[in-house]
C-alpha cells in the first residue's frame, strides 16, 4: 500500500517535472537546428543535424553580442549600486535613532504598494530633461535604491546585538568603518540575496529597458530579442537561440545560488 | 557619542537612497498624478506650456473608451481565472513535495522553479511557438491524443486561456516555495492527535492542512493578484494585444496610449486607474489580516 502511493506520487511529481521542462528543453533543442527544420509537420524534437549557425547569425548579423553586453553591465552596475545605497539606508533604520524614524519608514513601507507603471512617464520626461534616454544611467539611476531592499536589509541588520556596535565604538571604529568591517561581513548573507534579486530583476526587466532605450546599440537582451521576435517570425530556430542566450545567464545564477534565493523569498514572504 | 560626527555619518548612509527614492520615485508619482488631470501630449513633450489642466476629462474619457472597458475586463479575466488555478497548481506541488514518501526532493524542486526565473519576454517567445497552429508543440502532443487542433494565438476565444496556461506554467514554483514553507510550520502534533482520533488523510488535509495554511493562501493570493494585474509583457511579445482586442491588458495600453501615442495624460490617469485597483485589494488584505490577529 505504501509502496503503490509512493509510486503514484514519484509518477505525479515527474510528469509535472515533464511539462515544467519541455518548453525549456525544446527551446535548447530547436536552437541547434537548422533554419526552417522546425517548421515541419510533425515538428520535431530532437535535431536531424546539429548546427551552431544560428548562433552564429546572432553575433555576427544582428549583433545581438552587443546586448549581451549590455544586460551583463547595467545587471552588474545595478547590483553593485543599489547593494551599496540600500544596505547603507537599511542599517541606518535599523540602529541609529532619529527623530521621524518610525514614520518616515512606514511612510516608504506604505508606497510600495505604488506600482512602477505610475512613475514611468514622469520618469521618462525627467530622464530626458536630464539627457539620460537611451544611457547607461536612464536604467541604473531608477535601480539605485529600492524600498523593498532596503527593508531586508533592515530586518536583518537589526537582529545584530547593539552590544556588538558599543564594543566597536569603544575600540575608536568610525561610524564608516563599523558599517564598512561590522555591519556588512555580518549582513552577508542577506546581501547575498539581495545581490540575486536584483541582478534577475534587472536581467529580465523589459518594459523600462523598453522605454529607455531607443536605439538598437543599447538593447538589453530582453529588448533587443522581443524586437528580432517582431521581424523574424518566421525563423523559429533563430529565435529560439535568443531565448537560449537570454535564458542560459539567469538560469546558470540560480543554479548556482538557489540556496540563498529560495531563502530570499521566504524573508519577503513573511514581512509583517 | 550623538555628536556631529553621527549626524554626519546618518546623512551618508540615508542621504543617496532617500534622494533618490524622493527623486526618481515620489516625485514621479506625484507628477504623475498632476499629469492625470491635464492634457499632456506630443505638443507639451516638446514645449510644457502647451499641457493644459482640464480637470477630470481622461478620467471621464477613460470611463467612456470601449478600449478600456475590453482592457479591464481581459486583466480582470487573467486575475479571476489564471490567479486561482495558478495558487492551486502551487498548492497541488507543494503538497506533493511536501509528502514524506517522496525523494529527490530537492531535484523536483529546482525543476518546478527553473520558469520562475527565466525572462518572460524568452519564455513568451518560446511559447508562441509551441502554441503555433501547424508547427507547435501543443497542438502536436494534442493531436497525438486525438484532439483537434488549436489556433492558440489567432483565436479571440483562446488567445487568453493560452497567456493563463503559460503565465501558470511560469509562475506556480514562486508560491510552491511560500507554500511549502508553510507546510513546514504546522505543527506535527496535529496531525498526531488527529490521526489518534481517527481522522483519515481527506479529513486531516481539510480540517488541519487548509485552516493553517489560511494566512499563507491569503497572502500569496494577494501577491499572485497584484502581479497579474500587472500583465504586460505576455500579450506584447505573443499577439500584441490581440486578435480583436482580445488579450489587451492595462499596462499594455497605458503603454500605447503613453509612448506610442504620447497621450502622456490619458496614459498617466489609466495608471491611476491601475494603482487604485491594486491598492483597495491591499487594502482588503491589510484588514482580513488585523481581523484574524484579533481573533487569536
């Protein structure tokens, strides 16, 4: 009886495993084919003849290198920025003590339930007032501080014994240098998160990156693919290669951290 | 100790995030919802001064334009219908890999996660072409069980059940995890003393299982909602909105109305319109959620 609903279960668990992965695995497999072999009938699923030139024609014809490097960039400067910004915020709420503290964090709390659509067109006319459209900066400047991070990083900074700030006042630390060797090695672990949420986040962002930029040299690699899928409908494979590269980078991170991802998601989950 | 030298390192550490939350964040909203009330368009965009007040006539034209009604109604239809089956597609995996008799766990769930952090616009790629009519995937596995094919995409009738079952497939590992977080924190005693006083599985998953995962349901409902409120991306990559209308979303037209057509007014009072949605069903959840802690 056990057995037979262990079995059952196993079997659920893999058909669902199934479904979850053949699009995915579709996708790696209709990249390597080449041009027109998916448009048959039946469609195929496994390749007759492996081909790289599909990938080939992405960074040689339509320079989609060129994206890739730019998603890379602002993934990493976006990360880098707003870890700095936010962890500096969120420990600055967690231990000192200033009048307005309290309301000044519930009042930030209360507007994330602003959905970023609002600000976009402001947003739009002031980055172009600035002369930010299609920069570098009309991505990074908006991902600088974000309100949800600085939140964890409170949560988690606060949990650190004040004790521990005293020892280090005590010892002469400037209140730089105790955030800088203190607060950041003990935040580690939540930083780690943060890191992975915001450089998927910014990766995968479209609709920003979407507005910002207006010219194909500074596409990110959702932009930039969302645009070939407009032109070239027709080539399956081509554009299957797209969302192989586009994909590959995240998955290969989670891959990588999903320890410190998945335990990102419980930390959002139970706010409040 | 509370010398200048704190208030100093204060201004360092909160003065670039506040700056630029008040900056790129608030005052933008704050604009925005001046914006509402005017006439902004491609002639204020060059010169401001041609951006006149009108009071409340995007928002009436908003209440009169079909175009959002059929907007409203198609997000309303992939919040109502995709957010429940996608929480019960969650609850469903979760459940099974919560279950003790199970192995690989850990495999099982990196494999239910891996759409979750994919870039929608690659998965929505991918998807137009398994839901291709001659050539997809979908239709061929369907053909292969003696069904008759489907034009997923062109017909009006199935082009938003085809965004729900992508958006689905997509999403249920997010709340799986929150789920079986969840699972984890019921106490096993219950299910001891229950199983003691003979309560069989049915029973203990309606009387043990569902109760305590209340709280965890309401919150990821609420999350799922303001997400899918949100859909964008979906309709833009697979069928533009269309056909006739009929996968058109909210942000998918404030995003034509405000850079394609730069009705930059109408478009702003239709992200109101937006953020007035999202904020009474926060609201709803911030109550149901006081209510049960002043039961307890």
């Amino acid at each position: 009886m056990k057995t037979l609903r262990q079995s059952a279960l196993m079997v659920l668990l893999v058909v669902i495993a199934v479904t979850t992965l053949l699009p995915l695995v579709w996708m790696v497999m209709a990249s390597f084919m080449p041009s027109g072999d998916a448009s048959s009938v039946p469609p195929p699923f496994f390749p007759r003849t492996v081909t790289l030139e599909q990938y080939i024609g992405l960074f040689t014809r339509l320079h989609l290198g060129r994206s890739l490097f730019n998603s890379v960039l602002l993934s990493v400067a976006v990360t880098l920025i707003s870890l700095v910004v936010n962890s500096m915020a969120g420990y600055a709420f967690a231990k000192y003590r200033f009048r307005g503290r309290a309301p000044l964090f519930k009042l930030l709390i209360a507007s994330m339930v602003i959905p970023a659509q609002v600000t976009m067109l402001p947003l739009f006319l002031l980055l172009n007032k600035m002369g930010l459209i299609n920069t570098y900066f009309g991505v990074i400047i908006p991902g600088m501080a974000s309100i949800f991070g600085i939140f964890l990083i409170r949560q988690f900074a606060m949990t650190i014994p004040d004790s521990l700030l005293e020892a280090a006042r005590m010892d002469g630390a400037s209140d730089l240098r105790i955030y800088w060797s203190v607060i950041l090695p003990l935040c580690k672990p939540i930083l780690v998160t943060l890191a992975i949420f915001t450089f998927m986040g910014t990766w995968n962002d479209f609709l920003w990156p979407l507005i910002v930029m207006t010219d194909d040299a500074m596409y990110t690699l959702p932009v930039a693919l969302a645009n070939l899928a407009g032109e070239h409908v027709q080539d399956t494979e081509l554009m299957m290669a797209g969302s192989v590269m586009t994909v590959l980078p995240v998955l290969v991170v989670f891959a990588a951290v999903q320890k410190y991802y998945l335990a990102g998601i419980m930390a959002g989950s139970v706010k409040e | 100790m509370f010398g200048s030298s704190r208030a100093r390192a204060l201004l360092i550490f909160l003065g670039p995030a506040l700056l630029a939350i008040s900056v790129f964040f608030f005052l933008p909203v704050l604009a925005a919802l001046v914006m509402s009330f005017t006439d902004f368009d491609i002639y204020s965009l060059g010169d401001i001064r041609y951006a006149r007040f009108v009071g409340f006539r995007n928002y009436l034209q908003l209440f009169n334009d079909p175009l959002f009604w059929k907007a409203l109604g198609n997000t309303l239809y992939f919040l109502v219908v995709g957010g429940p089956l996608s929480v019960a597609v969650s609850l469903g995996a979760a459940l099974l890999l919560h279950s003790r008799l199970v192995r690989f766990k850990p495999m099982f769930r990196f494999i239910y996660f891996m759409p979750v952090v994919t870039t929608l616009v690659a998965i929505a790629v991918v998807w137009r072409y398994v839901y291709h009519p001659r050539f997809g995937l979908l239709n061929a596995a369907m053909g292969a069980l003696g069904f008759s094919p489907i034009d997923w995409l062109g017909d009006p009738d199935w082009a938003m059940p085809a965004l729900i079952i992508m958006a689905v497939w997509k999403n249920f590992g997010y709340n799986m995890i929150i789920f079986i977080a969840g699972l984890q924190n019921i106490p096993a005693s219950l299910y001891e003393a229950a199983s003691i006083d003979g309560a069989g599985p049915v029973q203990q998953f309606f009387k043990i299982t569902l109760p305590m995962l209340a709280p965890t349901t309401l919150f990821i409902s609420i999350i799922t909602m303001i997400g899918y409120f949100q859909f964008f991306a979906e309709p833009y990559v697979m069928t533009l909105g269309g056909p006739m209308n009929s996968t058109l979303s909210i942000v998918l037209l404030m995003y034509q109305q405000g850079f394609r057509w730069w009705n930059m007014g109408y478009s702003a009072a239709l992200a109101f319109v937006l953020f007035a949605m999202i904020l009474v069903v926060s609201v709803i959840q911030t109550r149901v959620q006081k209510q049960k802690g002043d039961l307890l």
